[in-house]
C-alpha cells in the first residue's frame, strides 16, 4: 500500500479520515442509544485532533513503515457509558458494531469511486496529471485501508469492536470467562499482525474485491 515514499502523506491522510470516521460513528450511534459521553468528550466530529492516539495513530504505523510491515494503528477509543443506554444490550452491540460498518461504508465509496475511474469516461482523473494520479492513489489506499480496518476490527480480540459483539451475544458464563480474556487481548493483536496471521484473514477479502474491481 505504501511501497512508494511518496504515498505516505496521502496514506495519513486518508488513515487520519477514516479512523476519525469510524470514531465518531462510535459516539453517534451510542448517543441514538442515549449515551451522550461521546458528544460531551467533543468526538462526534471529522477533526482528526479529537481521535488521535500518539501510539496507536503516529509511532505504530510509522514502526511498520520503517520495518517494512504494515502501516497499520487506531485512534484513541471512545468512551461508552452503557449504564446510560435505553437498551444498555442492543446498545453496545450497535455501538460496538458500528466502527467496522462506518469503514465498510467508506469502503464501498472508495470503490464505487474506483470503478468510475476504471471506466475514464464517466471519471476521467487520468486526465489531470499528476493531481489525477495522486487521487486514484488516494482511492486506492482508501479502499484497501477500510478495508483491512473493517474485518481487523470485526476479529473477536479483546478490545476490538468484534469483542464486545461476541460478549453481549455469549450466555452469561461464557461471557464472564471471555472477560478474562481482555488483559491478553493487546498481546494477541501483536502476535496477529507480526506473524502475519491477520494477512491470512484479509488478503481473501482483499483478492476478492480486487477481482471485482
């Protein structure tokens, strides 16, 4: 995604935009459920200053870039006061659940997008130059990156989105063993990126999207 150097601007560009998306489509749909904690911390918002994480949004994706692995992170969490919830159940899992729909969504534009592109006559950015290829790198990071942060986030790894679905879906017992799980769940998101097991997760679905592109 990042082999040329001088694809790392557009990369955090559209890196900063799409976690920032998917943050505030946390404390959007917690605020439907009746949790306003996330209006309140000011992150039902674009503005990248509110969802930035320095380890996880800065020093993590710029490692992978030095290392020669994967420009990868995540924004700072955002804040979610169940207790507050009408359905405090249904509420976490549409919170939960609506990170990985958010990049979903901006993936499926950045593909649309794609598509017009391939067929230069109904988008001709080719035309512009520079400026042309500088977009239809955009888009193609844009569509490869929510991608990969869609179905990362979906895994049932504590503390991702995919966990706290998993959680409130298990009966109660098996929910309360899962819970034990989270202390380790940081360690197993590293294992999964440096062996290159998540690899094994997304390049099918990255294959698959290629094809239909």
């Amino acid at each position: 995604m990042t082999e040329n150097l001088s694809n790392i601007p557009i990369f955090f560009v559209v890196f900063l935009f799409s976690l920032s998306f998917h943050e505030a489509a946390h404390a959007w749909t917690a605020e439907r459920f009746g949790d306003s904690t996330g209006r309140y911390l000011g992150r039902i918002t674009l503005n990248p200053l509110a969802h930035i994480d320095i380890f996880g949004t800065i020093i993590f994706p710029l490692v992978g870039l030095i290392t020669g692995g994967m420009m990868f992170g995540w924004a700072k969490p955002v804040p979610v006061n169940t207790s507050a919830m009408r359905d405090r159940r249904l509420g976490d899992i549409c919170t939960s659940a609506a990170g990985p729909l958010s990049n979903l969504i901006l993936a499926t534009v950045f593909f649309v997008l794609l598509k017009l592109v391939y067929r230069t006559s109904l988008l001709p950015i080719e035309s512009l130059g520079q400026i042309g290829d500088a977009l239809k790198t955009m888009l193609d990071i844009g569509l490869i990156l929510n991608i990969v942060l869609c179905v990362f986030n979906l895994l049932p790894i504590p503390p991702l989105d995919g966990s706290h679905v998993l959680e409130n879906l298990l009966p109660p017992g098996a929910a309360q063993i899962y819970e034990k799980l989270r202390p380790y769940g940081f360690i197993l998101m590293i294992f999964l990126l440096m062996s290159g097991a998540l690899g094994r997760v997304i390049n099918p679905v990255l294959r698959f999207v290629s094809t239909m592109l």
